[in-house]
C-alpha cells in the first residue's frame, strides 16, 4: 500500500508557510504525513493550528542552526515513514488535485512525475502570470530543467535514497541536479496538468536565483560532477548546454545589474545563438 510523505521545508516566511500547508490539507487526496522542517527561523510556528479532520500527521523539525534547504529535505525525507515522497517550498502552493493526478500515475507503475507550474506574483497571488511549457518533444534534462522545481514532484522514495538524494553543497539549482541523477534511473513523466503556483518575489532578498554568486559556483560544480557524461554528449546537445548554464549565469547578473552579465551572455551566445539569451539585453 502506498503511503505519502509531504515534506515542506520554510526559513523566515509565516505567512507563506500557512498558505503551503493549507494547500496541502485541503487536497482532495489527502497525505498520511506531513513534515515541516524549519532551517532556524526567527519564530517557531504553532502546528497545532493545522490540527485538521483527515488524519494527517503533521510533525515538525526545528534546525537549531541553520542548514540550508537541500539539508532540510533530505532531513525530511529521511523522517519520513511514507514510501512516497512529494516536497514542498514554503513559498509554493498547490492545487486541489496535485496530489490526486500524481498518485494515479504511480500506482500505474512510474516512479517520477511532474507537474506544470503557474507562476505567481508575490504581490498578486491570486494571479496566473503564465504557465511553464511543457517541452515533452524535447525532454532531455542537458537542455534545460524541463521538470521544474522540487514542488512539481512525486517520486518513489528507494529512487530518491538511490539517486543520492539532495546535494547539500549546492546553494541553488539543486533540482536540476537531482533530476540529472534520477533520469538515470527512471524515465519521468508529466502529469497533464499545471497543478503548482510557484511564486515570484518582487524582493530580491527573498529569492535565492537572484543571487548571481551562489549561481555561478553551483554551475561550476554541476559541470564538474558530470563532466564524463557531458563529454558524452553530441556536439548539439553539448552546446545546448554550455549555452544554457551561461544563459542561467548572464541572466542573475543582468537581474542584479552586475556588468559581469556581458562575459556570460557572450559565452552563451557563442555556444548557441537563440532568442531568449539576445533578449536579455533589452530587459530592463
């Protein structure tokens, strides 16, 4: 029988903290457990607010320094009783039947699902800026992550623990990273539907993409932990990815008016011309 985890991971953000479990508590599938771990912040939260009529039990962990969010989930994960692990950032949301589509697909016999994304304003959460596309003609992770972020998932738990679970020396793009190791295993499949509202922070303090630095050294070392594989790719796929990771790098630099944006955008232009990276010279 499968039983599902939901581990939600939070750091200094209440208010989107109680949106992320309400989400959670009001599937129309509900979860057997739900762990909240908390990376040291300010405040510790009340959950006996979340008591709720479904049976779910809800545990909370307490980092007594902080330790960062890939620690948090794998932390999470490794509590957990579930055979199925779903994870959920503070600051996302979920729609009613995230749950209820994913696990129709895993009880076919998948082990890793995802879900579409609708990306939200932090100032208008109520409103759908757009959707992510899904590039199923297209799937291949040294393209770009066509998976999405740690909220979109379902995986099988022995295929998380397998694939080396989260890398806790990554300060960003730690699903790309984890997706890399997981399609090495199972193949992944999209659930049909747009079922995550990611959120974008109109602050720059509160969204760690924005940090150009953390960016730059985590595409250093995920280079250089598949530097095998990367060499093994075709010459097309091979400049894809150049040409993306750079595009990732000139985009954080361009967000945060950093002149180092230039050298980035060129690299990733010589790699692959395309639109999206010309583009970025023109955004304010």
């Amino acid at each position: 029988m499968n039983r599902l985890s939901v581990i939600i991971t939070t750091h200094n953000r209440p208010f989107f903290l109680k949106r992320a479990i309400n989400s959670v508590l009001s599937q129309t599938i509900p979860p057997y457990e739900i762990i909240i771990v908390d990376d040291n912040s300010d405040i510790k939260i009340n959950i006996d607010e979340f008591k709720n009529n479904k049976g779910i039990i809800i545990s909370y962990i307490y980092n007594k320094e902080k330790k960062g969010s890939n620690y948090s989930r794998n932390l999470g994960a490794e509590k957990s009783t579930g055979n199925i692990l779903m994870f959920l950032d503070d600051d996302d949301f979920w729609l009613e039947n995230k749950i209820k589509v994913q696990l129709e697909l895993l009880k076919k016999g998948y082990d890793f699902v995802y879900s579409g994304k609708n990306f939200v304003s932090s100032t208008n959460l109520k409103k759908t800026i757009r959707k992510s596309k899904e590039s199923h003609k297209i799937n291949n992770i040294w393209h770009g992550n066509y998976l999405g972020t740690t909220s979109s998932i379902a995986i099988k738990k022995h295929i998380f623990i397998k694939a080396g679970k989260f890398d806790e020396l990554l300060e960003s793009l730690q699903d790309y990273d984890l997706w890399i190791r997981v399609l090495k295993i199972t193949p992944a499949i999209w659930d049909g539907k747009h079922n995550i509202n990611y959120t974008i922070h109109r602050s720059k303090k509160k969204q760690i993409s924005t940090d150009s630095n953390k960016h730059l050294n985590s595409i250093k070392r995920i280079q250089k932990k598949y530097l095998y594989d990367i060499n093994q790719l075709d010459k097309k796929t091979y400049n894809v990815f150049y040409s993306r990771m750079n595009h990732v790098i000139a985009r954080s630099y361009r967000r945060n008016k950093d002149l180092r944006f230039f050298k980035y955008w060129m690299i990733s232009l010589k790699y692959k011309i395309n639109i999206r990276t010309i583009s970025l010279l023109f955004i304010a």
